[in-house]
C-alpha cells in the first residue's frame, strides 16, 4: 500500500483498523513469551493502538513504528502525555515515558534508529501489506531483533478472492515462509472471528479466522 493510502485514512478518520480494546490474544499469550520487565519491544505500524499501554503497564518500553503523525500525537494525547519531537534520519523520533514511536516508513528502520530490541508484537501489520511488500517487512524484522528475541504476531484467513484487503488474509503456509528462515514460528491459537465483523459477511465470506503466532529469532 502506497503511503498516500495510510495517510487519507488517518485524514479521513477511516480507522476501522482501531480496536477501542487490548486485543484478547495478547492478553492470553504475551505471558508465555516470557519477556522480562524493562524489555524494550517494538510494535511496527503501531497506529495509536491501546497495545501499547497494555504493554508498558507490564513493565516494558515500547519502540513503535507508524507513517502518520496524526495516529501518534492521538495516541499520547490518549495516555495524556505530551511528546518530544527529533529528528533521527529520515524519521521523527516523538517519545514521552515508557513511549518511543518513530515517524516513518517501518521498512526503512535499522537498528541505529530503534536502539536494541528485545521483542515484537505485531497486530495489525503483517495484515495490512500486500504480497509484494510482507518478504521486506519479514527481513525487516530479521534484523532489527537479535537472537532469542520473542514475539506475537497476528494475522487473518479468509478466502482473499472475495474480498480485497486491508486487512489481507495471511495463510499458516506463508507465515511460515516468510519467517522461517529467521525464526521458529509455532501457533498459538486460531478463532473464527466472523460473527464479530458484519464488514466481511456482507460478502458472504465463510469464515474469518484470526491466528497468533510466536516467533523466536534464531
């Protein structure tokens, strides 16, 4: 997706992607990951996501990635603080207490720019690239986190043929493809979200399956 079409949903306030809650299957797995208090984890495309929160409250800092400044300064508007803004390369560094969130293209970050990482969640990125752009963003990953670094990553299933994404559908054989080489990749849960999302059975889809996966670099 060109950038272009991040920034007019953000404009346009088309932010159906904005869930108002922590996602549950963080809740339910990030325990098991492990990760200690005081890690710092890295949430790409991280818009102003309440995942965020959930992780800092366990102790964590967290380096976000995100193209639009609109979706950052609502969200440290909606943890009622007031960020600082530098430049640092092609991107905009904004952070304020346990938050760093860079203004940018995610696939354009190294780790000179994010400082040392020690995991990733991931809820809405995977799903938002198209097939051409995911094997970058998967070697993105790759080497921002060094080895043993843990993560959560989510995607969605659904038949791609009835209806255009974002979200895209992400099949268990892709993920597996993509991440592979550079981490263990094991899933964790699979629900059938269709009863939950009217958008998608308008088009008669079957079945809407949302995954989490963990991931470990190897």
């Amino acid at each position: 997706m060109h950038h272009d079409f991040w920034h007019e949903r953000w404009q346009t306030g088309q932010t159906g992607f904005h869930q108002s809650a922590v996602h549950p299957f963080l809740e339910r797995w990030w325990p098991s990951l492990r990760a200690p208090a005081g890690a710092r984890i890295y949430v790409p495309l991280c818009g102003k996501s309440l995942d965020m929160a959930w992780l800092a409250d366990r102790g964590h800092t967290v380096v976000g990635s995100e193209l639009s400044p609109i979706a950052i300064a609502d969200f440290f508007a909606s943890q009622g603080l007031a960020a600082t803004k530098a430049l640092a390369g092609k991107f905009s560094r904004h952070a304020a207490g346990p938050f760093e969130i860079l203004e940018g293209d995610a696939l354009l970050l190294t780790p000179d720019l994010t400082g040392p990482l020690d995991g990733v969640y991931d809820r809405a990125a995977l799903v938002a690239l198209p097939p051409d752009m995911r094997p970058a963003y998967a070697a993105s990953l790759a080497g921002l986190l060094p080895s043993g670094a843990r993560g959560l990553v989510v995607s969605f299933e659904y038949p791609q043929e009835m209806k255009g994404g974002p979200p895209f559908s992400v099949e268990a054989a892709e993920v597996r493809q993509l991440f592979g080489d550079s981490f263990s990749v094991h899933e964790l849960e699979r629900v059938d979200i269709l009863a939950q999302s009217p958008k998608f059975a308008e088009f008669g889809i079957p079945a809407l399956h949302e995954i989490a996966y963990a991931l470990e670099r190897q």
